[in-house]
C-alpha cells in the first residue's frame, strides 16, 4: 500500500449511514476534462473507517474551494486501478514551514549592534 498526498480544492464533507455503516466521503474539485465536464469536476474519495468522523468533522473548518491537502492511501485494487482511502485532511496554509535565517553576503562585513541608549 501506497500513501500520498494531493492538494486541491476542497468542495465538502458527507456522512452517511446505512443499515448502522458508516460511510464519509471528501469532496474535491480538479481540473475538468473539456469533454464531458466543464468547471470543476467533483470528485470523492471516501474516508477510512478509523479516522472517518475526524475527517467530516474537519471539513466544517473550510471554506467552499479552499485549497486542502488531503493525505491518503492508496491500495491496489481491481484491473490495476487503486482505491483511495482518506486519512487526514488540512489547510494548505497549516503545514509547518522550515524557515532559515537569511545569510549576510560574504563580502559585505556585518553591521554591528547598536546599545539601546538609556530613558531619560
């Protein structure tokens, strides 16, 4: 099994049940096709079972085509295709950034800290 992600724009969260299952699926919009669809093309992915209530619950946090990363896992199914199964959803602006303090250029010499002069 295979986990990857993708960001795309988020369209909504579903829960349903049916004879005591429970079903979640995430809603995305991509790219259309030209051909059949035009405008975004609505595409599911349903939710795995054991984080199926953090992920609906999640998507009350988002806002109509917000861009969302979607973490999933990807398990080989029928005539070669994959079956897609949500794990975790977010904002795309959550993700922690590893940011790096900028570096002085080699050849120009650093300026020197100014004393904070006292209050009068």
């Amino acid at each position: 099994m295979a986990r990857s992600t993708m960001e795309v724009a988020f369209l909504g969260t579903q829960k349903t049940e049916v004879d005591g299952t429970k079903y979640v699926k995430v809603f995305y919009g991509d790219e259309p096709d030209g051909k059949t669809e035009h405008g975004l093309s609505i595409v599911g992915i349903p939710a795995a079972d054991e984080v199926a209530d953090e992920i609906f619950a999640a998507g009350a946090n988002f806002e109509p085509l917000q861009l969302v990363r979607i973490t999933f896992d990807v398990a080989r199914g029928g005539q070669n295709k994959g079956k897609n199964l949500a794990l975790h959803i977010e904002a795309v602006n959550t993700r922690a950034t590893t940011t790096q303090q900028p570096v002085a250029p080699a050849n120009k010499p650093a300026e020197p800290a100014k004393a904070e002069q006292p209050k009068a």
